[in-house]
C-alpha cells in the first residue's frame, strides 16, 4: 500500500506540487492521516476493481446523497477527466435519487423486509 507522502505525490503530479493537499493534510487527525491516505491510494490503484470513470460516478452519485458540495465539485470534475459524458452524469445522480426515493418510500412505509426480498428474488433471481 503506498504511504500518504506517496499518494500525495501522485494526486499532485499534474499540478507540479509534492505532497498531499491542503485540503487533505490541514483537516485529518494527525495521527490517522499516513492510514487515511493509504486507503485513499489503493482505492485509487490499478488493482481496484472499477475502472477510474466508474469509481468516480459511484461516488458522484453517493456525494450528490450525502449531500457534500465539495464531493459532488470534486468527483464531477473527475469523472469528466476519466471521460464521463453529460448525460453519464446526470444518469449517476438520477440512479442516486431514484434510490433515495424508493428507500425512502419503503423505510416511511415500514415494509417487511423479508416480503421485500423474497419478491425482489421473484423478480431478479439472485445470480452465482
């Protein structure tokens, strides 16, 4: 797993700076930041299942829930740069709020889970 000076070092490459951003380092508790960043650098590696463009829709969409306006600024911005259209945008966060509603929706209504699941199988049956 890279350490926090080494990820720092790869987020900053393209803007000719060394180390982690401000935005980083000024508001971590000192103590966790080199295990923080380290989990930040291996979400982010080559060996992470999803693909850049994906991984940063899925947390579009999660910011957009959150709702955090500097994760949504952050990850919009990314997934444009890993090649993201418009509409893949705005498909992420329509698949978030869809979500948000039927949670919402179930949750409000207090339906049984175990009938929820057993119909949602029915419908989808679970895959191998």
């Amino acid at each position: 797993m890279a350490s926090a000076q080494e990820t720092g070092n790869e987020m900053a490459e393209t803007a000719g700076d060394q180390g982690p951003p401000e935005f980083f380092s000024s508001i971590y508790p000192e103590h966790a930041f080199d295990e923080a960043m380290a989990l930040y650098g291996a979400l982010q590696s080559e060996e992470a299942a999803l693909d850049p463009k994906t991984r940063e829709l899925v947390a579009l969409a999660v910011a957009a829930q959150i709702p955090c306006d500097y994760c949504v600024y952050a990850h919009k911005k990314n997934a444009m740069s890993a090649g993201a259209t418009e509409g893949e945008l705005r498909e992420a966060v329509a698949i978030a709020a869809n979500v948000r509603m039927w949670s919402t929706m179930l949750n409000g209504m207090d339906y049984d889970l175990a009938a929820f699941k057993a119909e949602h199988d029915e419908i989808m049956p679970p895959t191998n």
